[in-house]
C-alpha cells in the first residue's frame, strides 16, 4: 500500500514538474517573439516648411447685364447656369418702342438671374452676371509676415475638396484693409469646371528652407522625457538613436542625427521597443 501511495506522489510531483517547465519555456518563448514593425527610409535633402493660408474661390471674370431704363420683363430666354454667347438673348422687356432684347455682354455663364416674366426691373441693379468660370480666382487675406513671402506670378499648391491644383500669384495689395491685413488674389485654370464657385481653398506658402537636411517621417519620432529618439533597423534588431528635431511639418521632420539615407527607420511598432528590442519587418516603404 505504502509504495502504491509513494509512486502516485511521485507522479504527481513529476507532472507538476513538467508543467512548470512547459510553463516557463512558453514564457520564454513569448518574450523572445520579435514584433511586427513597419519601416520607411531615411531620406536627405532641402527641407521646406510650408505655411497655410485659406481663400475661398471666385469667378475671374463677373460682367452684369444692365438694363438702359426700368422695364417690364416679357420672356425670359435662360436660366442660371446656362452658357450663352456674346449678344445671345438673356430677357426680353416691354418698352414705349416696344419689346427690346437684353442681351449677354459677353461669353460666359448666366449667375444670380433673379426675375420672372411680367416683372418689373429696375436699372439701377444688374439683372444678372455673366461669369467665367474656366479660370477662377483664389481670394484670400494675409498678415503683413505672410505678404512677404509672396510675388507675383509665383506659383503655389493649392487643394480644393480634396485635389490638388497649381495656383499663379495675381496681386498682392500694397495697403491693408480695415483688419491690418493684405488680400491675395491667384488664378487657377477650370477649364474642366472641375473647381465650385464658393469653395474653400488651402494655399501652400513656403516659408522656410533647411538645406541638405536629414528626413524622417513625422511619425517615426519617440519622445521621452523632452528627448526625442527614432528607432532604426539594425539587423534583426531595434536601434534607438537620440535626435534634435529641427523642422516638423505634418508628415514629415528634419533632424540631425548620426544616421544616414536610406537607412530603415520604423515608423510604426516603435511604441513598444528599447534598444536591442528582436523585431520583424512587415513593411516597407515610404509615404509620396
């Protein structure tokens, strides 16, 4: 009985034994398991920092349609929105020497045409606008600093809804407005008339010029205790090497650091590393 009691403790001794071991090496084993990273390359070159000023568009050219003398309006030949001809009919009024034809004073598209047949218009106010629309105007209000940095006929990014276009600087006022500040005014071609009247749109403006700079993405940069680190790929491990950031814009940053181009640094995963950290390269690549 005694050796029957003695070989059941004895296997269960050895079977705790070797869950515990089990135990430990998955442990070990996750603590050896190399994270995931996604890296981008280290790039070199002139850094340019970009401010952002808000305009909104407008048509570049806007010619009313004026009546001689008050009139009672006795066909209407178009709406707004049509696109007429220079000398195509846009109203027709009743006068003493009877109907006389109003006519567009230009090619163009027909805006704010606000009257109907049997009403009464006056000559004081246009009747309606012909526009053009295939090239619009930016108009946007900038500080004295920004003004500055600006010239006639430069051109500047510009995105509109989302897209990108090339904008061509105008006219930059040489006096203030009533708020101190000097109103911008760019052309942009709408030949598609891709771009509505109205929008807002987000002017690129460089502002500053760091040369042969080192250039990592925005988000590869870890900050620690005001210290500002980036972690590279050094074999199958992390690197962790202090920085000082010298520009930042949105996506991308200018350091100095003893890194070179086209060195992986990784740009997501590094949340988690310390130096020496086993990692696994999942990605590769570098955001346009």
């Amino acid at each position: 009985m005694r050796k029957v009691v003695f070989l059941c403790t004895f296997l269960s001794i050895l079977f705790i034994l070797q869950a515990c071991q089990e135990s430990t090496e998955s442990e070990t084993n996750e603590e050896q398991r190399a994270t995931p990273v996604e890296v981008a390359n280290v790039e070199t070159g002139d850094f340019i920092v970009h401010k952002s000023v808000t305009g909104q568009i407008f048509p570049e050219k806007q010619v009313p349609v004026m009546l001689d003398q008050p009139a009672e309006v006795a066909e209407v030949h178009v709406k707004n929105g049509d696109t007429v001809k220079k000398d195509e009919k846009i109203v027709t009024v009743k006068t003493a020497m009877g109907n006389v034809s109003v006519k567009a004073p230009s090619d163009g598209v027909v805006a704010q045409l606000q009257t109907k047949e049997d009403e009464m218009v006056t000559n004081e106010e246009p009747l309606a606008f012909i526009i053009d629309i295939d090239h619009v105007e930016v108009i946007a209000q900038v500080t004295p600093l920004t003004r500055d940095l600006l010239e006639v006929d430069k051109e500047l990014n510009v995105v509109i809804a989302k897209e990108k276009y090339k904008a061509n600087v105008q006219s930059i006022d040489t006096l203030p407005n009533d708020t101190g500040q000097f109103t911008v005014t760019l052309r942009i071609d709408n030949e598609d008339d891709e771009i509505a009247l109205g929008e807002i749109a987000k002017i690129s403006i460089p502002e500053k010029r760091v040369k042969k700079a080192t250039i990592v993405p925005t988000e590869a940069i870890v900050t620690e205790s005001d210290m500002a680190y980036i972690y590279v790929v050094d074999g199958e491990e992390a690197k962790k090497i202090e920085v000082e950031v010298v520009e930042t814009q949105s996506d991308k940053t200018a350091i100095e650091a003893d890194v070179e181009k086209g060195v992986e640094v990784i740009v997501n995963g590094q949340f988690t590393l310390t130096d020496g950290s086993e990692i696994e390269v999942v990605k590769v690549g570098n955001e346009s």
